[in-house]
C-alpha cells in the first residue's frame, strides 16, 4: 500500500508552488477564494498518491471528504472556539468562512481529477 510515486509527488509540488503563489500575490474574488480550493484538492490528491498505491476513485472519495470536513469545521468556527482567531496560518490552512461554492469547488476538483485519471 505504501509506494513512492515520483510522477505525483511532482505533481503535488507544483500545486504546492501555485498555491502559494495564489495566496500571497492574487487578491481578487475568484481565482484565490474558489479557483484555489478547486487546485487544493488536486494537490491533495497528488500528495496521497505519492505515497500511498490505492485506487483513484478510493483517494479521490478520501480527499473529497476530508475537504467536506474542513468546509464543516469552519462552518462550525473551529479556528475561533479553539482560540486561533488570530492566527493566520491556522486561518490560511483551515480557512475562515463556510461557503456552498467552496464544496462546488472541491467535488469539481475531484471530478476533473477523476477525468483525468481516466
């Protein structure tokens, strides 16, 4: 179960790198609040692809759940009711602010990732 793969551990790196470019230069109100959440998952994706030899479909359920459980946690204030409200790195990892479009962003993702695996 447990197998590096190179192609995505690459992969995972890139999105890493276009993800923190994302955050600290684009201010706007599409690419970094939900083009960023459409790629975060694609790096997450790659990330347990690198290490772990499962199924796409299986990985791809696992990120897409987990990124549904992050969504909720700031839905439920999580970075407030555990006193990190001005912690910016705990509010850029976990995030802020509960959206629907962050979901739409994630179950895309996951889709476009399923294509591709394809």
């Amino acid at each position: 179960m447990l197998k590096f793969n190179r192609k995505y551990f690459l992969f995972a790196l890139a999105f890493f790198v276009i993800e923190v470019l994302i955050a600290l230069y684009v201010r706007d109100t599409f690419i970094r609040p939900y083009f960023g959440d459409y790629l975060v998952v694609m790096l997450l994706y790659c990330a347990v692809k690198a290490f772990i030899n499962a199924t796409p479909v299986k990985v791809a359920i696992g990120v897409l759940l987990f990124s549904y459980l992050i969504e909720a946690l700031q839905y439920l204030q999580i970075i407030e009711r555990i006193g990190l409200s001005d912690n910016v790195i705990a509010k850029t990892v976990i995030g802020h602010g509960f959206e629907w479009w962050d979901m739409l962003a994630y179950t895309l993702g996951v889709a476009t990732v399923l294509m591709l695996e394809r």
